[in-house]
C-alpha cells in the first residue's frame, strides 16, 4: 500500500509499505479522508518543537521514524480481528487517534490520557496513521458514524469535537455572549458549536484577511437563515 511517511524535517515520502493486518480487539480500514491538524505542520517543520523525540522508540509503543502521518481520518472497515463484535466490515467510522496512555501518572488518574506525557497517537507516535491507504485500530477507537454523515465529514469528527468540548468547558450559557479568538479551523469549529447551543452573539477576531472572508460569510448566512 502505499503511506506518506515522515523521516525529518521537510522530509515526508511518499512509499510502499506492507499492508497492516488485525490483531485481536483491532479492525483494519480503509482509509478514506484524512485532515492535516496544525500539529502534522508541526512535525514537518518543526519537529524539534515537539515534547517527544521522534528518533528513539516510543517507551509504550515502540514506533519510531519513519512516521506514517494523519490523526484526523475517517475510513471503511474492510477487516475485523479476532474478538471483535460490535464493528463488522463495511462499516464507515472516524477514529480516536488517541491509542495509549500509561494510566499511572496524574494525568491518567484524573481521567485526562491526553496530557500523559507518555500519550501514544495514530499518526505520531503509534505505528499507523490515516495518510495511508490501510490502518489497524482498536474497535474501541472507531465511532462508527450513522447513516447521514458521509466519510469527508467523519474526518471532520475529531478536530470539531475539540471545538465542542472546549465551547462545553467554556460554561457560556444560550443567549450569551462569546469570543472567539481565531478563525482556524478550530475557531470555525468552535463558532459553529456556540451557535448550536444557543449562544447567538459570537465574535470572531482573526488577523488573517482570508480567513476574516470565510468567517464573514459564514456569519451572514447564518443571520439569513
């Protein structure tokens, strides 16, 4: 198959790999979309900022460079592993990239995986990633999603459900008033998910004259519907 796999700053190749095959509790996609997360941006051109070193085996995982990339994906089970009931083949669904923690550490205790400092990824620090054509997950990790929501929208589902939890632990209330600092994707995210609770009056500031369109149109379609 073939993967785009990352071997160090501004080197991402694209390469035949073997395809992966499911192990017990795990079920093998086909990947379909995959987002590219300001996080991949970061891998690419930064990888010396990252809070893990890329060149040694993961402590829980044992993945190391090279990485294939993509958290933000969505796929087709083609395959189901030994044990696996509740997911069949055929299936469409977004992953939760997140695939280990160590569950010891303050973080886990307080039911927080992803601030562990030893957090294990798809697309980072665990062998696999959405920007390939095949990957294995753990069947806990795929939401299947229902029939109304098309695969280009489920590699949508992870970087929305940040926007949502953090519009949720903002505390705004319907009727209220919100600031959104930033009309990224997230930003976006968060705009809409203020709307769907209730919270009408949303400011939006962003810098970025492209992206202050984007915004401004989707503000004014709102207001006309």
């Amino acid at each position: 198959m073939k993967a785009a796999r990352f071997y160090g700053k501004e080197d991402l190749r694209i390469e035949e790999v073997a395809e992966p095959s499911p192990g017990p509790g795990q079920v093998k996609l086909r990947n379909a979309y995959a987002g590219i997360c300001g996080s991949d941006l970061h891998f690419y051109f930064y990888p010396e900022s990252l809070p893990f070193p890329l060149d040694k085996p993961h402590p829980l995982t044992g993945a190391t460079l090279p990485q294939i990339l993509g958290h933000e994906f969505s796929g087709t089970v083609v395959e189901v592993g030994e044990g696996v009931t509740d997911v069949r083949a055929g299936d469409r669904g977004a992953v939760y990239p997140l695939a280990v923690s160590c569950g010891t550490c303050a973080a886990c205790r307080r039911g927080l995986p992803f601030s562990c400092p030893l957090m294990g990824s798809l697309g980072s620090n665990v062998t696999g990633g959405g920007l390939a054509e095949y990957v294995t997950v753990d069947a806990s990790r795929l939401h299947v999603l229902p029939s109304g929501v098309d695969l280009r929208m489920g590699a949508l589902v992870e970087p929305m459900a940040v926007a949502w939890h953090a519009v949720a632990r903002s505390g705004v209330e319907p009727g209220g008033t919100a600031l959104v600092a930033g009309a990224g994707p997230i930003g976006i995210g968060s705009w809409f998910a203020l709307r769907a609770r209730g919270v009408d009056r949303v400011l939006v500031s962003e810098p970025s004259a492209d992206r202050r369109a984007i915004m401004s149109a989707l503000g004014r379609r709102s207001w006309t519907r």
